[in-house]
C-alpha cells in the first residue's frame, strides 16, 4: 500500500514540467492532489487526462498573495487538510545584469521567493497538525551564483535560506522541511526563462534530449519525500560543484565563467 494513499498533496506549477510529473506520480500513488498554474488551458488538459482521480486544479499566479490565498482556501473547502506542499512553480531568466531591468528581477523574486513563503504560511497550519511536509523545489543556482542568472541564483538563495530557518524553527513539531536541487532537467523553463527587458527567451539553449526526464526528477523527489530528507542535490556535476565553491571558491568562479561564456559571450 502507498504511503501517499488518500493523503493530500498540494503542488504549485503542475501544469507542465517538473510539476506536470508530479501531480502524475503522486496520482498513481493514490494521493488526493492539488494543484495550480497560470496557465487555464494547460490545467482543463490535465483535468482532461485524469478523469476519475482525485484532483483538484485552480488557475492562480503564486506572486500574488490573494492568488494564493484563494489556491489554498480551495484545497481546505475541498480535501479539510494539507499533508504535503511541494513549492514547485517558478520561472528563471537569463540576461547579464548589467543590462536586466529591475522589473526583471523583482518578477522572478515574487514568483520564486514570495510564491514559496505565501503559500508555505498557508498550509503551514494543516501541515504542522499532520506532521507533514514542505519541500522546496531548488537549484544549484541556490548554492552558487550563476552568471546571466543574477535574480535568479538570488531566488534561490533565499528560498534555502527560509527553508533552513523555518526547519530550524519547526524542529521538534514533527514537520519535515526540505529542498531539493535537481540539475538541467527536459522543461520548458528555459523557452519561458525572461530576458533583460522581461520578455520570454522562446527558445532553450540546450539540448533538452540529453538533459535529465520531468518523470525521473519526480521519481526522485517522491522517494525523498518518503524519505523524510533534509535536502537533495540530484546530480554528481552539481554536488560537485557545491563542493568546489565551498572548499576552493576562486577555481569554481573560474570553472562556472567558463562553462557559461565563450569568447567572452553568455551562451548558456
């Protein structure tokens, strides 16, 4: 028997992607699901595609708190509980600072950071009856810098570093407070990633066919949730370069610049 039968998953940015995987997954575990895009039409597909289960979808923009507020109040008329929040909506970008507007950057914190924090404050009281979950769907952006990627690595910066104040806080209430750190997985975050000017890019500069599935990342983050993890680093390249910035920073500055640049251009 599933240990997510009849429990109550609520997943933020489930109409595609990483998101998309997880609202299957945690379906064919039996879970009652929630979920929430910008997107109508891509969420009546998903609706479409799983007719006779349990789940729940509301179109909601996670930047803004009454959005939010409206998402969660739907999940409690709907399910009465909350046992599991997997704070996965977000959106990158990819433009050098000094030529971003700020717009840009403020864009990408809402979504990211204060869509995190919204909704965690919400769910947080059902979660911590339930002795629950909250995870965070991170980056290695969050334990490094990346160039072209200034509002973005400071996104998920600040998501671990509320994520590990809230573990702390929680610590003896029986929450499980993680964040997981996938590397480039097959998405269409790069085609929606925002420009300087906070246009999307349209196009991704990678071959999405090499890069790591949506329902691999799903696999792995459902069996760290079970798992009751602390955090998650998904890839041998990325714990390696954690490794590296903590132990010899000025070789990793040296080693990221040149993976993202060539002559002297943002190619990544």
């Amino acid at each position: 028997m599933s240990a997510f039968l009849n429990k109550v998953v609520v997943i933020t940015g489930g109409s595609e992607g990483i998101g998309r995987a997880l609202v299957d997954i945690f379906l064919a575990q039996g879970a009652k699901v929630a979920t929430c895009s910008r997107n109508f039409d891509k969420l009546y597909q998903l609706q479409s595609a799983n007719p006779g289960k349990t789940l729940l979808t509301k179109t909601a923009d996670i930047s803004k708190e009454q959005d939010c507020k409206m998402f969660i109040a739907a999940v409690i008329r709907t399910y009465g509980t909350i046992d599991v929040l997997i704070n996965n909506a977000g959106i990158s970008m990819r433009a050098l600072f000094e030529e971003v507007e700020l717009d840009t950057m403020r864009k990408v914190m809402d979504t990211n950071y204060w869509g995190t924090v919204y909704c965690t404050q919400l769910a947080l009281p059902h979660i911590v009856k339930n002795k629950g979950t909250i995870v965070a769907v991170s980056s290695i952006a969050g334990y490094r810098g990346l160039p072209g990627r200034a509002g973005y690595s400071a996104s998920k910066f600040a998501i671990q570093g509320f994520m590990e104040g809230l573990r702390t806080e929680l610590l003896n209430q029986g929450v499980n407070v993680m964040w997981v750190c996938p590397g480039f997985t097959a998405s269409n975050i790069r085609n929606a990633a925002l420009t300087a000017d906070g246009s999307a890019q349209g196009f991704t500069p990678l071959v999405e066919s090499k890069l790591m599935s949506a329902e691999a990342c799903a696999q792995i983050t459902l069996k760290a949730i079970l798992k009751r993890k602390r955090t998650l680093i998904y890839t041998w390249e990325d714990k390696r370069t954690v490794w590296l910035n903590k132990i010899w920073p000025s070789i990793a500055d040296f080693l990221v610049r040149k993976y993202f640049f060539k002559n002297n251009q943002l190619v990544k």
